[in-house]
C-alpha cells in the first residue's frame, strides 16, 4: 500500500540574510522522471551558517552579483525515503519505494561545457540544493530529486543521520584526491569540524608517513586521533609552523588541505609548508582573505588547488560511512525538530559544544 503523502508540510524558507522561518508549505509534486523523498535527516553546513549571516560569497557585494536566491528551502546533506517515483527515476538510478537515497548536492544542467565534459560539479548554472528556487532543499518533511539529479542508496542499517553526512564526507575526500598523496608525504589539516575529520580519515586512507590535525579544541583533536591523524596539535597553545618544521627536518609539510573558513588559516598554511609543497582549499570564507603571493611563487613555488563539492567521491563516502570505520557517533553530536533549526543554527555558529548538527523532520 503506498504512502499518505500530506498535502502541506513544515518547513525552513529563506527570505534573506537573518530571516530564516519555518512556515507550513504545500508538499511537493514530483515531475516525470523524478523521485519524491520523505527527509529523514539534513545537517546544517558552514555554508549554511555564512549564507544566513549574509556573506557576500552567496549574497553580493559591489564586486559580485547575489548567488542565492530568496524563498528557498535551505539544506543540501540529507538523506531521506523514496515515497514515490515512476519507472523512468526507478531504472535511472537503480532505487525503489522504501530505499533510502542520498543524493549530490549539485543538481547538473548536463548541457554546459563542464558537464559534457564530465566536471559536472562544476556546472555553469550551478544549481545546489537549498540555495536556488529550482532546488529546494531539505529543511522540510519531503523534496523531490530532480531528472537530473545524481542519486545514490545507502544502507537502512545506518541511522539517517549519519546516512546526511555523505555530503560533507564526499567533500572531504575530494579534497584529499585534489592533494595528490603518497607514501612519504606529512600532511596537515587545519580544522577539525566536519570537513576536516573527513579529511583527516581520508589522507589516513593514503597512508602517508603523518597526518596532522590542527584545531583550538580539545576533544575535536582528540576526534581527529579517532579519524587517523597521528599528531595533534592545539594552535591556541603551540606554534605549529614550529613543531611541523621540527617534524620534517626544517623542510615543511609537503601537503596542507585547509577546511575552517577562517583567514588566519591561509598563512599558517603557506608558512608550513615545504617549498613545492601541495596547499588544497576547501573551506569557504565569510570574507576576503589577503595574502603575501611571493611565497607562493617567488619563495616556494607551491602548487596552490581550489576543492569544490564532493565529484565522484559519493560511493567512496558512503562505503566509508557504512563500513562503521568512522566514530559517527561521536561526530553526529546534536540531532535536533526541525522547529529547533535556530538552536541548529547557533550551534553551528558557536562551533564549541558540536561538531555536526542535525535537523530531523517530523
């Protein structure tokens, strides 16, 4: 017997920087070749937390035009149900009424120069779940995965929260991919939230000669020891330019992958590394970042890479997710109603008490 699919649900609708509310919404339709999905949980970003607060990144400036849009469901890491499809979805993505799915957080055009080329994470239009009209995302009950959407299935036997955190993890394996890591190599990533446990648990699946995490706070560093690095340091109470060059015979790290967001990272980063070594950004800044680029090119001739989304790292992720290798529990900490999404979102903000937070719909 199928469903009862409701007619209205609650939901979180952005109208704008700090005007977040949760309003009763018609239930989504789907269209031919499309699935909809029950939301059994969606994690709330860093990326959420600065378009909230009105970074220019995705709100504008006078050097940029506005990327996210008004009147939008937020939330692009979530896992839900499938409720309803017809055969089309069905035999495109392999899935059924009952599975549950994840799907990518970039819902491809398919027709742009990026996507025919198969760098679809970099499509030109760029609709993401969450952030644009033609992509409401998964702060509500029910959503629908687009024709084009790329859907993946993942283990019932993994609770829906943990399932949500594909998206940051795919993100974090990317990364590592773009560091290019081998054997000999000491790597250091800053920040150990989310994306740099992932990161931490993904140049550990490298096995290079270290992986070092760096972050302010105690009990993430010892996380990051549960996730595969072998030394940790706390910034607020030791200089780590200092214990990396000692580490590495006054050379540097040979690889730096950056995942806080936080300008005073950059500098760290170039300053601890070696010359030609690798320096991967992936965390997404509130601000602008100002740098001295002679050290980049004059002084070390590094090889400096952007990280974008999480491309072709999804079934990685979710093997990691589902292998139990990771301590989800312990990474997972707060699982809120979707009512509480402000609570959600100051957690998130504060970044002392949680490490992934968690809306669950009703």
């Amino acid at each position: 017997m199928a469903a009862q699919i409701p007619e209205k649900m609650q939901a979180v609708v952005c109208h704008g920087p700090k005007d977040y509310r949760l309003e009763e919404v018609a239930v989504p339709q789907r269209g031919p070749g499309e699935a909809l999905v029950k939301v059994d949980a969606v994690g709330i970003c860093a990326s959420d937390l600065k378009c909230y607060h009105g970074a220019a990144k995705f709100w504008g400036d006078e050097n940029r035009p506005a990327w996210a849009e008004t009147m939008v469901i937020p939330g692009h890491e979530f896992a839900g149900t499938v409720v309803e499809l017809d055969d089309e979805a069905a035999q495109r993505w392999g899935i059924a009424v009952g599975d549950r799915v994840v799907s990518e957080q970039i819902v491809p055009c398919w027709e742009c120069r990026f996507c025919k080329r198969g760098q679809y994470h970099m499509c030109q239009p760029h609709d993401l779940y969450g952030f644009k009209r033609r992509t409401p995302g998964a702060m509500a009950s029910y959503m629908v995965y687009p024709a084009e959407a790329l859907v993946h299935k993942i283990s019932r036997d993994v609770a829906p929260h943990h399932a949500a955190f594909a998206e940051p993890l795919s993100c974090s394996l990317h990364a590592v991919e773009r560091a290019q890591i081998t054997f000999e190599d000491t790597v250091v990533v800053a920040g150990c939230g989310p994306i740099g446990l992932g990161m931490v648990a993904g140049a550990r699946a490298k096995n290079p000669m270290h992986v070092i995490a760096l972050d302010m706070e105690p009990q993430k560093l010892e996380l990051a020891k549960a996730c595969g690095a072998d030394i940790t340091v706390n910034i607020a109470e030791h200089d780590a330019e200092s214990l990396v060059k000692e580490l590495t015979g006054g050379y540097g790290a040979d690889v730096y992958l950056e995942g806080t967001g936080h300008p005073s990272a950059v500098p760290q980063g170039l300053n601890l590394l070696r010359k030609l070594g690798r320096y991967v950004e992936y965390g997404v800044f509130g601000s602008d970042v100002s740098v001295d680029w002679s050290i980049i090119s004059d002084d070390k001739e590094l090889d400096v890479l952007g990280a974008h989304l999480g491309p072709y790292c999804w079934p990685a992720a979710i093997k990691m997710i589902e292998s139990g290798l990771l301590p989800m529990d312990r990474i997972c900490t707060h699982q809120l109603p979707l009512v509480d999404f402000q609570q959600g979102l100051d957690l998130v903000a504060s970044g002392r008490e949680s490490v992934k937070v968690s809306l669950i719909p009703a």
